[in-house]
C-alpha cells in the first residue's frame, strides 16, 4: 500500500518540485478560499464582522505552519534540502579552488584511465561475438605433444571431418575454412582480396544471411560446381560501388571466373588472423568466400592435415565438456583403428570466444589490474584531502550541531558535497577516457582482435557512472561519519597535542602507506615488462632487414599451368629488379620470416633409426630463389646457395639451417647429406649449404629446423619477392616494381608491399604497447603518491605548527626537527614499500608467461624499485620537513 501511494502521488510531488511558484500560489490561493469561508460561517454564526476579521488574523498566524505541514506532506521539503545541499557543496568548492582543483584532477586522472582500458575490455573482453547464438560456438583442434613447437592448435587429418560428422552426436554442424589467394583482374585494375574458401554449412553456423543473394549449396562444394563466391560488405562499395545488380555477375578470381551469389552484411569478418593461430596464413580482412571443393582423394588421406580451421556448433543442451569427452573417446577409437598416423594425437574443443581473445586477455587483464592500483592511489589522495579538509571544518561541523543539525543531516550534507565532487570528476573522467580511447585506438597494434567492437557503449557509461557513485560514496561517508562525532567543546578546544590531531597524522601515514605499496607493485611490474621488451627487441632474427622491401606474387593457374612456366616467370621478375635504380640484390621466397606464413613438414635424414610414421621430426618448409639469402642478409655458413643448374631433371637438392645441421648431423657437418619429406615431395634431396638460423615465426620462439628447397625444382604459384635497396631508391620503388610487372603480366598484382622493418616492429608490437601503457600508468601513480606523500607531510606540519615551535622555543636546532619531520614521513613510506615488494613478489609469479628471458621475481628489478623509490619518497618528505624549520618561535608564544 505504501508503495501503490507513493506512486500514485509521485506526479503531485514532481510538480511541487519543478512548479514550485505555481504550487505555492495555488497553496495560497487554496488556504485564502478557506478563510474567507470561515469568516463567512462565523458572521453567519452571529460574530460582528470586525470579530470575524480578528479571528481570521488569528488563524493567519498558523498560515505558515499549514503551508509547511503541506509541504512535508508532499515530501518537498526533502528534496529542497538535497538541492540546498547540492547548491552548498558548489559554493564549498568554488570557495576552495586548489582543493577543487587537486580533487577533480585526481579523479579525472583515475577514473579517466579506468574508463579508457575499460572501453578497450568491454570491446574486446566483454561484448559477445556478433554471431548467432555465440555460447555454443566451438573450436575443433588436434594436438600431439610429441611436437615441442610452442603451439596446440594443429589441424585435423584431411580425413577426420567427415568420421567426426558421421560418428558424434554432440554437434549440430561441423564446418571448415582455409584460407586462400584471392587476385582479382576482371576490369584491368588488378587487386589482392582477402579469401577463405568455406565448406557450405559454415556462414548458415554463424547466422551471416546475406544483404543480397543467397549463401552456398552443398552441391556447390564438389570439385567443378565450385565456380561461385560471395563478397564482403566492403568489397561490393569499394569495386562495385554498391550496385544492388551485382548478384550474377562474374568476377575473375585467380584467373578463373566466378559468379557473384551474395553480399554479406556489414561488418562480417571471418575467419582473420588477428583471431585464429599465426600459421594458417588467415587475411587480415576477409573480402570473398568461396567453396571448399575438395576430391574423394583428398578426404580420404588419414595422413595428410592441411591448414584448415574447424568450427562447430553444440547442440542445444550439450555442455563443452560432455563433447570433449566424446571426443577425447573419438580420438582413442582413431589410435586404435589408424595408429600410423592418430597414434599420439588428442582432439580438444575450446569455445570459439576463447580462440578469439585468448592472445589478448592476459596484457589486458593486466592492464585492467595496473589502472585499479592506479584508482585505488587516486582514492587514497582523496581520502587524504578530505581528511585534510574535514580537520579545518571541525568548527563548522559542531556550530551546524549546535544549532539542531542531527547527525544523519551533517552525514547527508558531506555525502552530498562528496557526491558533487566525484560526479564532476566523472564527467572530466569520462572525457578524459574518451581522448584516452582514442589514442589507444591509434596506438593500440593492428593484431589486436575486435578492435572495431571499441567504443564507449551504454556499458561504459554505466561503468564510468558506478564508479563515479561508490567512489563520491566513499569520499563523503567516511569523514562524514567522522565530522558528525564531532561536540562544540571539543571543536574549540586549541590544545598542542589534541587526540584528534594525532587521529588525523596516523589516518594519513595509513594512507601512506598504501599508496607506496601499489606504487611499488606498479613499478616492479613496468621494469620487469620493459626489461622483457629490450630483450625481445633486442633478439637478432637472422637476418638483416634494413633496406628490405618485399611484396607478394601470385600466378593464376588458370594461365600458368606449367611448373616451367611459373619458375620462369619469377626468374625473369628477379631479373628485371635487379635491374632497377637502386636496387642491390633480388630473391624470392614461399613465406616471409615472422610472417605467420609457416609451412610445416614431417622429414627423415637418411641412414637414421627409423621412426614410426607420424613421429618423424618437424621442419619449418620454404621455397626460395638464388639471392634470397643475399637479399636478406641471411649468412651461409658452408656450401653454396642455389644456382641456374638446380632445375627440375636435375638432382633434388636443398639448403637448412644450424639448428637442423645440430641437431641431426654429428658435429653439424650436413653437407653431401640427404633428407627427404614425409608427405608430398618424398624423393631425397642433396643438403648443399647450411645457413644461419633465422627466426621464421616468432622473435620470442626459439629456432627449430628448416629446410629451404629452390624454386626451379618445386615450381609454387606464389611468392614472396625480397629486395634489398639503397634509400635513394625508396620513394619511387613500388611505383617502378608496378611498371615492370604491368610489362611482365598486367593482370597480376602487387600486393602488400611493404619493408621488413615493419614485419619486425610487429612481431613486438603487444608487448611494447603493454610495456609502454604500464609504464605510464606506473608513473601516473608514482606521481599521485608523491604529491599525496608530499600533502600528509605538510599537514602534519600544519597540525603541529605550535608543538614545532615551542620545541624550537625550548632549544631544539632546525637539524633535529628535520630529521623529526623527515623521519615521520619515511617510516610509513619505508613500510608501504616493503609491502609492496612483499606483494609484487607473489603477484609476478603469475603473469611470469607474459615475460621474456626474464624471471618474475627478478631481485635486481627488485632492489633497483626499492633504491629509486626511496630518494623520490625522501625528497616529498625533504620540502615540507625544511619548511617546518622556518618556524618562528616567537610567533608561535605570541599567539600563546
């Protein structure tokens, strides 16, 4: 009932408060009536009408007292008084514009650099994945631990789709997708695409209908029915301009034409390589799709596992956990039934959420907890503001008591001025996380996934807005609570050494305290992530890719059907470069180092114990053209590099690496040795050359064998071509490749040109964005600490005014009072810090993954933390303490 009379009052009390005048002359105007109806009555009831007059003066003096009866009836009176709290706390704060402005930048420092990680969480972290029904999305991966190669996602043998489709029955769909070449040359303007071909169940999984046309039949997927390809969004606007006829229209594609059967949405973009392994060669945007068409042969090779992806959806009921272990029971069946090629291999599912961000939750997290330390040193320089503040509002406190002011009233008054505060510091907060957002998004590195999903939304609103709430809370309940205590007598009292002087120096050397310790766990972690980002950096490759330029070719096998004929082309491309202004060597290879483009391969050395097969050892695989180790500085160690004469009829023969040659050669001498591949090219090939060991897929991985194989003998359709150049040569170089090439096979494009500095600079790209973020949110709180360090200290100087002067009085030189003051800000400074290598040393531990050649409790970053802390910690002491000295003792008795 209460509730229903509150609400059915509620539009009575809005208009009382936003009508106020009105209301009142209404009031009036209402009461008026009612004493003219009484004097009416009372000269009706034989009153004289100057007695009726006197009466109805009379009862005007309780016209006031009726009118704020009405009022507290109406609940007015409540809000009148939040906004002359309200209106209070403003004039407060203008009253005190260094307070206000310490206080507001504070908080817009702290919450701001909350509000700007958080939008980059929520994007990324904290948004479900914009497909339908996305909780049962799943990923379908092998593993064979046998393989120490830094990764667990390996895909499925050619063969294992298919039985997992027949054979499981906690799947709705099984897909696939693999990525794959896409140039475009139908209107003579010539255009690398990102492509993927996909099996036909894989957008209908996802919930992609297209804006236009239809999606891909399972007739569609058969070897010779396949000539058909759906487009992007991006792709129909930029080469189409948007021309809704475009369905049934051929597009070119590697030389093969295809018709046009649908558009997807805006914004679909799947798979892509910032959310999928390294090594499978995924586009960083997806602009075609088109049918996974395989042969019979091909799904029957139980050996083969190529580069594919395999997403699935659960069936409605089906928890992860009961498909994992279904198929933890398809893999033993496999073993069982196939042990020369599943003997050792395991299938794990993880939700296709998890595969997406799981590169990127660690740093963020970690980035989330750094700008929590962070708010959490903005609090406690707010709670030592305000204990400063409330200590010069004793007075005012007990006077509002004095006078009837119950202690609820003074509680709801400082919670008010709280409140005020913290929401205009939200608001500068808020906008400081937008510009913050922003220069994360322009700095923030391209392999980061979802970073389209950022923004500040109604989530990171609400988050800003919550913050802003508990923290205006905190602020203004804890002194409020205080100040209330607070009696007349003791307020006016000026005694040397008060209880409550010494109550306020320990609240503030608490504080203290903590805000030294999270400025240390700040500090320990930026140093040990900055001493991991030099070393990354500082890891030699194994090559030289200063002055390299590299782009990539492609030769439509609709036109270029003969092996000869692809070998030749790039021999003649190599040739033409190097004939260009400028440039000093040319070479070619498969797959760019740190690329991600990593081609695996089983191999045997011959006259070695044999191994069952399926257990052979791994090597990385490229194919390359003579001067491709010149061209990128790659040292040969012994032999020779490849030459005119290994051409196909001649003896197969290829190059490795130190760490193969160690590894597998006594005393590395490989030369004249011969390997061979276990799948594919299986003929033994001649080692002719060793060379130095490159860092093909990450800087932080350590070498693993590879084996380089010529051009001329494998004959690939596709390349990455490498030149070394002078800088003179640089602002005209792409321009000057495209003409020779428009000269070779216009249809061809040149696609991603770019230098190999870049290719470097990214592979240390996250963790120097983490190295560097963290540094600047542990020197944000380095300087909260101090300047708050710096604020306890001068107040306890403030508070002790006379205490320091009557000791001076009495003898005490400048020297011991110093070291006095000094050594009462140090000692919960000292205490904090050693808290805070107490809690560093066991929160390291955790993110020790996220570092490299570094250990997580390492002591010199340790100790360096505690030998500059110190100093700074000293010198916030140091100008207060030396400020204490100037006291005089003179005025300090006079005013005694």
């Amino acid at each position: 009932m209460r509730f229903e009379h509150w609400f059915y009052t509620l539009p009575m009390r809005l208009r009382s408060l936003f009508r106020r005048s009105r209301v009142e002359d209404e009031l009036d105007e209402e009461l008026r009536y009612h004493l003219e109806r009484q004097i009416e009555e009372d000269i009706a009831n034989g009153m004289t009408a100057e007695e009726a007059r006197r009466a109805a003066l009379r009862a005007m003096d309780g016209l006031e007292q009726r009118k704020e009866e009405c009022r507290d009836m109406r609940r007015v009176r409540f809000i009148e008084d939040l906004f002359q709290d309200f209106r209070f706390s403003l004039r407060m704060l203008s009253k005190q514009p260094i307070f206000s402005s310490a206080s507001l930048l504070t908080l817009a420092l702290g919450i701001g650099a909350n509000t700007a990680i958080f939008s980059v969480i929520n994007g990324v972290l904290l948004r479900p994945l914009g497909f339908s029904d996305p909780d049962r999305l799943v990923m379908i991966w092998t593993d064979n631990r046998a393989y120490q190669l830094g990764f667990h996602e390996f895909p499925p043998a050619n063969s294992d789709v298919p039985e997992w489709r027949a054979t499981t029955t906690s799947f709705e769909q099984i897909a696939i997708c693999q990525s794959s070449l896409a140039d475009l040359s139908d209107d003579g303007n010539p255009e690398r695409v990102g492509g993927v071909d996909v099996s036909a169940n894989l957008l209908p999984m996802l919930g992609a209908q297209p804006i236009l046309g239809r999606q891909f039949s399972e007739e569609e997927e058969r070897p010779g029915q396949d000539r058909v390809a759906v487009i992007s969004y991006d792709l129909w606007q930029r080469r189409f301009a948007g021309n809704t006829e475009i369905v049934g229209k051929t597009l070119s594609v590697n030389g093969v034409p295809r018709t046009i059967i649908g558009v997807l949405p805006e914004g679909f973009n799947f798979p892509r390589a910032t959310e999928m392994p390294r090594s499978y060669n995924l586009p960083e945007k997806a602009d075609l799709w088109t049918p996974f068409a395989r042969d019979a042969g091909y799904w029957q090779n139980r050996i083969q596992r190529q580069l594919v992806i395999v997403v699935a959806r659960l069936k409605a009921g089906i928890a992860q956990s009961q498909a994992q272990i279904e198929m933890d029971s398809v893999a033993a069946r496999q073993a069982a039934a196939y042990p020369e090629s599943h003997e050792g291999w395991r299938i794990w599912l993880t939700p296709l959420f998890n595969q997406i961000v799981s590169q990127t939750r660690a740093p963020l997290l970690i980035l989330l907890g750094a700008v929590g330390f962070l708010l959490l040193i903005a609090c406690a320089n707010m709670a030592s503001l305000l204990l400063a503040r409330s200590a010069s509002r004793r007075r005012e406190m007990a006077v509002r008591a004095a006078v009837g002011a119950g202690r609820g009233r003074i509680i709801r008054q400082l919670l008010t001025e709280g409140l005020v505060l913290s929401v205009l510091g939200g608001g500068l907060g808020l906008l400081a996380g937008y510009l913050g957002m922003n220069f994360l998004l322009s700095f923030i590195p391209p392999n980061v996934p979802r970073l389209q999903d950022i923004s500040l939304d109604l989530r990171v609103l609400l988050f800003t807005g919550l913050l802003s709430i508990v923290t205006g809370v905190l602020f203004g309940l804890v002194p409020g609570w205080q100040m209330s205590k607070v009696s007349l007598a003791e307020a006016f009292k000026d005694a040397v050494s008060s209880r409550s002087a010494v109550r306020g120096i320990r609240s503030h050397s608490l504080v203290v305290t903590v805000e030294v310790a999270l400025v240390a766990i700040l500090l320990v972690g930026a140093l040990l992530m900055l001493q991991s980002f030099r070393r990354l950096a500082a890891v030699d490759p194994g090559f030289s890719p200063q002055g390299v330029a590299t782009f990539e070719v492609s030769l439509p096998r609709a036109r270029y059907m003969d092996g000869g004929q692809r070998a030749q082309f790039f021999e003649q491309a190599r040739l033409r470069l190097t004939n260009l202004a400028g440039v000093r060597e040319v070479g070619a290879v498969s797959a760019l180092p740190l690329s991600g483009n990593e081609s695996m391969n089983w191999f045997s050395v011959e006259g070695a114990e044999p191994v069952p097969r399926g257990k052979e050892p791994l090597a990385e695989d490229r194919v390359v053209s003579p001067g491709y180790f010149s061209a990128m500085g790659v040292n040969l160690i012994s032999g020779r590099d490849f030459d005119a004469n290994d051409v196909t009829g001649r003896p197969l023969v290829a190059i490795i690496n130190e760490t193969l040659a160690r590894r597998f050669f006594r005393g590395g001498d490989a030369l004249g040795k011969r390997i061979r591949w276990e799948l594919g090219e299986m003929e033994w090939k001649t080692i002719v050359g060793v060379v130095r060991d490159v860092r093909g897929f990450a800087l932080e991985s350590d070498s693993r064998p590879q084996v380089y194989r010529p051009h001329t003998q494998v004959q690939t359709d596709a390349m990455v071509m490498v030149l070394r150049v002078d800088k003179t040569a640089l602002p005209h170089l792409r321009s000057a490749i495209q003409q020779e090439f428009k000269q070779l096979d216009a249809a061809i494009p040149v696609a991603n040109f770019r230098m190999m500095p870049e290719l470097v600079d990214r592979a240390v790209a996250k963790t120097r964005f983490t190295t560097l973020l963290l540094g600047l949110l542990a020197l944000a709180a380095l300087v909260l600490a101090v300047v708050g360090l710096y604020g306890v200290v001068a107040y306890g100087v403030n508070q002790r005014t006379r205490e320091i002067g009557l000791r001076m009085a009495l003898g005490a030189q400048p020297r011991s009072v110093l070291a006095l003051v000094v050594r009462q800000g140090l000692q919960p400074a000292i205490v904090g810090c050693g808290i805070g290598l107490l809690g560093a040393f066991a929160l390291m531990r955790m993110f020790a993954n996220q570092l490299y050649e570094v250990q997580a409790t390492d002591p010199g970053t340790f100790a360096l933390v505690a030998a500059g802390l110190l100093p700074i910690v000293f010198a916030a002491c140091y100008i207060p303490a030396r400020r204490a000295t100037k006291i005089d003792p003179m005025m300090v008795l006079r005013h005694e």
